[in-house]
C-alpha cells in the first residue's frame, strides 16, 4: 500500500494544473548520500503499464516494480515548518536516515 495525504495530494494537483497536463507523481529511490538512497519524484504525464499504480486521495501514484522492497507503505505528506515546506515521506521500511535527512537505508 502507498498512500499521500490529502494536504499532499492537493499540492500534486496544484503542480499538474500549474503544468497543464499530468497523470500523476512517481516514486522513486536512487543511490545517493551518506546513508545510501534518496527519494525521487516526478511528474508522469502518460501511463507506463511497467509502473505499478495507486490511487490516493484521487492522486494517481507511480512506482517501477523494482523499487517497490523500499517504498512498500510509504506515506507520503506535504509538511510547512517555518519557512520551509515539502513533501515528507514517512517510509515503515526505513531502519536509518542520515543527519542532514537527506537520505536513507532499509
């Protein structure tokens, strides 16, 4: 299961109308940082049968199959602290995530 949040998924919506076309986000993990992987997304603006998809809060969520060991129950949330705000994703298949935040390992 991959889930966003509803504040979240309006912000998803916010960028696809900004965009003028889209589907929905993807999910991704690459090798990167001090503990290993970072979260990728983007915009996907065609369906890929290759991408496994979930719907949440009316939000279309893309994630190739191989990735799915690392997002599997991925809640994915849009936080507003201070100045600062983004998409947070609270991973249940994290065990560690560097001091800077901005990687992690499973």
């Amino acid at each position: 299961m991959v889930s966003i949040s509803e504040v979240a998924a309006a912000k998803v919506q916010q960028y696809l109308t900004k965009r003028g076309k889209g589907l929905g986000i993807k999910i991704g993990v690459k090798t990167t940082g001090c503990s290993g992987l970072a979260y990728v997304l983007e915009f996907i603006d065609k369906l890929d049968e290759t991408l496994a998809v979930y719907v949440s809060n009316k939000t279309m969520i893309f994630i190739d199959p191989k990735h799915l060991p690392y997002l599997t129950g991925i809640e994915i949330d849009w936080v507003k602290q201070g100045l600062n705000e983004g998409f947070e994703f609270r991973n249940p298949q994290e065990k560690h995530r560097c001091g800077c935040g901005e990687s992690f390992n499973v």
